[in-house]
C-alpha cells in the first residue's frame, strides 16, 4: 500500500461487511444466538390439573382461595394482572405479555434474577403464574425454584457464621 492509499483510506468511510458477516469473525462462523425475550411471569412450570378446591371459582373468589391455600412461608400475594410488553402492536398500542391471575412473594422479588439467568434471561422474574401457583405454593412449595433459591442462598450462609 502506498503512501497515497493509506491517505485515501482516511477521507473515504469503511467499506460495511457483506450481509450476514460480523466485523471481526468469520464468515463461516455460525451465527450468534439471540437471548431469549425476558419476561416478567415465570411460567416454566408443567401444566397442572385445576385442584379440587379452585374448580368451578370465578377470578375473584380464585385469588381469595389462593390466599387461604398457600402453603409456602413467603405466602404470595395473588391477583389479576395485565402486564404489558414494550413493544407495540400493528395499531400503535403495546402488546400484553400476560394477562390472567399472577403472584409474587419475597423470594420472587429477591431471587427472580438469579432464577431468570439460569434460563439465559437478563431481566428478573417478578411475577408467578397460576400454574405455579397450583403446583408450588399450595401444593409443594419445595418444588419452587425461588423457595429453593432462598433456602440454599440461608444454608450457605448458616455455614459461612459458623
């Protein structure tokens, strides 16, 4: 390259890649994965049957008999929910995430990062779904992933006073 190359070179803007390659990787590199879209319910839980106290109960006395039901300690706090996401639709108004009965407890708020980051998120979890209600606060709670989250983040601190 001589003198007035490398002078040329300044004045003309960098040429942009082909389409699909990255500056600085190769082009037959296979492509870098998007992260999964975050979300504010934790809804991982398997589908469980509706119990036999919660059948035939309309949303409001649901929410009630949750709170009469929970069997976890944090004791959750159940309500209907319409949780919005930040994009917007074909008309211009946002998109709902989710929309139905939610909860959320102290475990949720404390350990819903840690909990989102084991499933490749980057925003924490703040709200549980009915499902998971079913099946981890009134069921078993040793089944909740923030429950078990909060007992070991307690255990190992026990170890570390002693």
């Amino acid at each position: 390259m001589s003198f007035f190359d490398r002078f040329f070179s300044f004045l003309h803007k960098p040429q942009q890649p082909e389409s699909g390659a990255v500056a600085g990787r190769d082009r037959n590199a296979p492509p870098i994965a998007d992260p999964k879209p975050n979300k504010n319910v934790y809804d991982e839980a398997f589908k469980v049957e509706v119990p036999d106290w919660a059948k035939g109960l309309n949303n409001t006395e649901l929410t009630s008999q949750l709170r009469e039901h929970v069997k976890c300690h944090y004791a959750p706090n159940f309500g209907w929910k319409k949780i919005m996401t930040a994009k917007t639709g074909p008309d211009g108004n946002l998109i709902p995430e989710y929309d139905g009965i939610a909860g959320d407890c102290g475990a949720v708020k404390s350990y819903g990062l840690k909990v989102a980051q084991r499933h490749g998120r980057t925003m924490p979890y703040k709200y549980v779904d009915l499902n998971m209600a079913f099946r981890c606060c009134c069921d078993i709670p040793t089944k909740c992933p923030f429950l078990q989250m909060a007992q070991n983040e307690a255990r190992s601190v026990n170890m570390r006073r002693r």
